[in-house]
C-alpha cells in the first residue's frame, strides 16, 4: 500500500501497532489516517476511540477483513469517515481516499448561525443561546449538516453520505442513533425545539 500510494503521488508514514500509529496520528498533522482493525496488541478500534477522544479531527479509513453490519457501524460510530472491507481494489481505496480528502479541503465559512446556534467550524465547537453543547466530532458534522441546510428535510440516506461519506445499508439505524444523541444536547435542555423528525423521510431543523 505505502508503494503503490506513493506512486500516486502520496507521502505515505507507516506505524505498525497502534500504539504507535496512535502516537504519529497525535504528534503530526497528518490529512488522512488509514487504520487497519487487525493490528497488533491493541486494535484500531482502539486508536481512533482514543484519537477522537482528545477531538483530532483528522480524516479516518477503516480497513479491514471484518465486514459485518455490526462491525461497520462501531467504525462509524467511533468517528471513522469511511470503511473498506478486504480483499478491496487498490483502485477503489485511491478513489475513496481522494474523496476524504476533497471533502477535507472544502473550507466553509467559519462561523454558522441559526436560531439560537452558533457553530465555529475551525474549532469543532458549536453553542446554543450562548451554552456550550460539547458535541462529538460526528455529531457537530452532522449538527453543521442540518443547519446549513435548514428548513429543508433531509432523508437518512443523504444525511449519511454527507456526514460519512458512504452508503448505509438501510436496516442500520446510526443515523438515528446519532440525532438521538444530538438532540439530547442540542434540544432537551430547552424549551423550544429544533431538530423534527419528518415521519418517512428523514429530518428537518427549523424553529
């Protein structure tokens, strides 16, 4: 892979257990991690929960030979952006990794504002009537998602392909599970609500 990627014009680091790719993936600046599950000692579900706990907000590809429902939506949920079961194309994950990256550079403006919301894109903090709300990287995006886009409703499959970058299987519910715990944080301390949820399409913020 650090071969044929870098034919392609990529600068490739290479960390062979977790504990030091956990390690790279804190100390450097890199634009995209690319974690195996199989590694190791600890597991790359391991790194990216300890990497999103201390809010790096860098870019993850799961690879791995693991390919259950189940198993796809941990990866999501632990904050990877994208997941690619083994044997894969080395074709698809140059494709895939080239779209994590576009979407990376896409720099919007910095500051959303709607109805009490207020979201810093550059720092990953978003507000509500002043209070911090202490989001999740995956819930601010999905948060940012709903506000650039309110009033308009969105269906769980869109909603999945902007946050995560991928199609879901429809009998998954992670997009559920995460407006969930959205609301918890961004609705049930107040009295007005904003996240509604569109009986058969999807979801919708508006006052």
């Amino acid at each position: 892979m650090r071969k044929g990627l870098s034919e392609h014009g990529y600068v490739v680091d290479v960390a062979v257990t977790a504990e030091d790719g956990l390690c790279m993936a804190q100390s450097s600046e890199y634009d995209l991690l690319i974690v195996d599950v199989m590694l190791p000692g600890r597991d790359g579900w391991w790194v990216v929960t300890n990497l999103r706990s201390d809010r790096k907000q860098t870019p993850v590809l799961f690879l791995t030979a693991r390919d259950s429902v189940s198993d796809r939506v941990k990866g999501l949920e632990l904050g990877a952006d994208d997941y690619l079961v083994k044997p894969f194309s080395f074709l698809e994950l140059v494709a895939r990794i080239r779209t994590l990256l576009r979407r990376g550079q896409i720099r919007r403006e910095d500051h959303i504002r709607f109805a009490g919301l207020e979201l810093h894109n550059s720092s990953y903090k978003a507000f509500r009537d002043g209070k911090p709300l202490n989001l999740t990287p995956k819930e601010f995006n999905l948060l940012a998602l709903l506000v650039r886009n309110a009033g308009e409703a969105l269906s769980r499959t869109s909603i999945a392909e902007q946050v995560w970058d991928m199609n879901f299987d429809c009998g998954t519910n992670v997009v559920d599970v995460h407006v969930r715990r959205l609301r918890i944080k961004v609705d049930d301390p107040f009295q007005i609500k904003l996240i509604h949820t569109i009986r058969g399409v999807g979801y919708v913020l508006e006052e």
